[in-house]
C-alpha cells in the first residue's frame, strides 16, 4: 500500500480516536515525573525578573484570537506570525517599543489572516533579512497584500523544509513542519519549529492539526521540549495524546481571544495539558506572555494588555528547583495518587507535591479524577 495512503489512515485514526473518546488523557506519566514539576503563581509586581541581555526571550502577544510570537537572542529578531487586522496597530507598537531595528526572521506558519495581518503590518514598518512560508496560495485580500509587499520589497520566500536548521543570535531553531506538499487543511501546511537555547527549548507548531502532528512524530525529531506553543490556540484538533506524550512540555502557552467564537481553548485540550501537569499560561487571561531563557531555567513574566483589561500579573517558573511553598489557584485540585478531585477549602487535599489543578468539573472528570466524597465537588 502506498505510505501516503497508510499515512492518511492512520490520521483518519488518531482523529476518530481524539473526537469518540474526548480524549485519551495521558495518566501513564510516572508520580515521579509528576513530583518534580513545579506550578508556580505570583502576584507580587515587584518581584517580577528583568531579563539579563544574552538571554532569549520569546514573546507571545497578546493579539486577540490570533498569534504572534516574537523572539530576540544577543540583539536579533525573529517575528512568527503577527495576529489580526484588529490590532496591527498595537502589534506594531509593541515591536518599536522593544526596540526592534530589522528582523533576521520573519515566519509566516500560514495565510489565514489571523495570522499574517500583523505580518503586512511588520513588514511594513521593518525589513527582514529571511521570510519563511508555506508553499501554497490562498485567495485572501491580506495574502494578495503580502505577496505584493514582498515583491516591492524584493524578498524571495523561503519554503520551509522539515529538518533544516538556523541560527538566530545565540538560539538555533529547526523546521519541524510541514512535510508534505499537499493537504486537504491549510492547518496542515503550518510552519512547526523548535527554538533551542542551550538547555531550554520551545516548540510552535502554528495551527498544525493532527495529520501534520503524525507526520512530525514520523520525522524521528527529538520533539522534547519545556515550553510548547498550544496549535490552533488549544483547538481540540490539535495537540492529540500522542504528539503531547513526545513533547512533554512543562508549560504550555494558549494564545486565544477572550470569549471567541470557536470556543478555544478548548475543554478537551486543557484536559490533556493538566492530565500532563503542564503549566498553562493564556493571552486572552494574562495578556502578553514574556518567557526567558537563560540557557537553563526559563522565567515567565505576564503583564495584562489593553486586550485584557490592564490588570497586571507576574508568572515566574525555574525549571530547575522544586518549590513545594506556592501553588496554583484553581476552582478544583485533583489527588494524582488516588485520582479524587476536591474543592480548595477540603480537609482531604493533598500534598502539594501530589497535586493537579482543573478549572471545570468536566476537565477533571475527562482527566480520570471522580469526586471527593467529602466535600462533593461536582454539586
């Protein structure tokens, strides 16, 4: 059998898997793996951590239901995407106040325009040594409008080609996708990387759904990572047991607008990303999201945008240390030894170290928790 053929209906299976079960939560990760991590919440503005220069700091903007990801390493810029029309002009602020003069890397992972709006925008305003994007067409007025500026500004795209590699500063990153030239989603053909800076790595898959995920985990790409950009802002399409298993994120970063129509992130998603005991950091509650890197922790550092109600609020997470002495803040916390669920103010809680953290009923349940029998978390 032809192995396009094999690979269409092994997707068509991971995709039938995902959609009748909800999900089939990853609760075979070890209670040592699950003991080391570290979900750290600080609301002190004050102890927030300024970035020493030589680190890498990767920025997700908080562009509405969009993405746009920023990315600076010893004074070089690489731009991912740039969200929609609706706050091109923001977006564009936020560039000059970072200082940016020129960009090495500007990557459009594809042509929907919630995407690559922001991307004119930029390109507009800066010039930019390398423009990667996916090899198909689109037949949008923004697109129209981004062929025509590159064109004036005589800049010849480059086609991502999975396995390639390049530096940006002191960071390297390498195409993870697309690797085929025909797909039935333009999702699919999203431009995927894994940014790496020393001992730390990131990985953004753009709105890469699941046939493009199975064709990532056929590469044999170490796709470990500590940070992953949530695909197609945590649509239940995306991000599929498998391709999180690989990965095994400690954080995961949602980029999504407030009350969008299409309901991201979505229920199944975040299942998943607390099943893994991921930390979860979202644009549309925190506003922009700042990670930085320093070759062996990485610091978050979140600032509520006009997007998000100028409320201010600071993350920060080390990698390396455990910090028994803070915890989340959730509606529910899950028992990962005895898989019950509880209220915050239950007698019954856990250890800190033993503890998960869901938002709704429903996550927790499709997380393999049932409810305490104390305090009766689900009435």
């Amino acid at each position: 059998m032809d192995k396009k053929i094999i690979k269409r209906l092994l997707t068509f299976i991971l995709t039938a898997t995902l959609i009748f079960t909800g999900c089939s939560l990853d609760n075979n990760v070890s209670e040592d793996t699950q003991d080391d991590r570290v979900v750290v919440s600080l609301q002190n503005e004050s102890s927030q951590v300024v970035p020493d220069d030589g680190n890498l700091e990767v920025h997700f903007i908080d562009v509405g239901q969009g993405s746009a990801t920023l990315i600076e390493s010893d004074g070089h810029y690489m731009l991912i995407d740039g969200g929609d029309s609706k706050y091109t002009s923001s977006f564009v602020s936020y560039l000059q106040d970072e200082n940016v003069n020129k960009f090495d890397y500007i990557i459009v992972t594809h042509y929907d325009a919630d995407h690559l709006n922001g991307v004119v925008g930029a390109l507009e305003s800066y010039d930019a040594d390398v423009v990667i994007a996916p090899d198909y067409k689109a037949e949008s007025k923004v697109y129209k409008s981004f062929v025509n500026l590159i064109d004036e500004k005589n800049i010849d795209i480059t086609y991502p080609k999975s396995g390639e590699e390049y530096k940006i500063g002191d960071a390297e990153f390498t195409i993870l996708a697309p690797n085929d030239t025909h797909y039935d989603d333009a999702n699919d053909y999203s431009v995927a990387i894994k940014l790496v800076n020393e001992n730390n790595t990131f990985i953004m898959t753009g709105d890469a759904e699941i046939e493009s995920e199975y064709e990532m985990l056929e590469t044999g790409i170490d796709l470990s990572c500590d940070v992953y950009l949530a695909g197609h802002h945590g649509s239940k399409y995306s991000s599929s047991q498998a391709f999180m298993q690989a990965m095994h994120p400690d954080s995961v970063v949602i980029s999504s607008g407030r009350d969008n129509k299409y309901g991201h992130p979505s229920e199944d998603a975040l299942a998943r990303f607390n099943a893994m005991g991921c930390d979860i950091y979202r644009t549309d509650e925190l506003g922009d999201i700042v990670a930085v890197s320093d070759g062996k922790n990485i610091t978050f550092n979140t600032t509520k945008s006009s997007a998000s109600k100028n409320i201010k609020e600071n993350t920060q997470k080390n990698s390396s240390q455990t910090n028994k002495n803070q915890t989340k803040i959730a509606n529910y916390i899950g028992n990962i030894n005895s898989k019950k669920y509880h209220l915050p103010d239950c007698g019954s809680l856990p250890d800190k170290e033993n503890q998960a953290y869901f938002n709704t009923v429903k996550e927790a349940e499709n997380a393999g928790y049932a409810p305490c029998g104390n305090c009766d978390p689900d009435n």
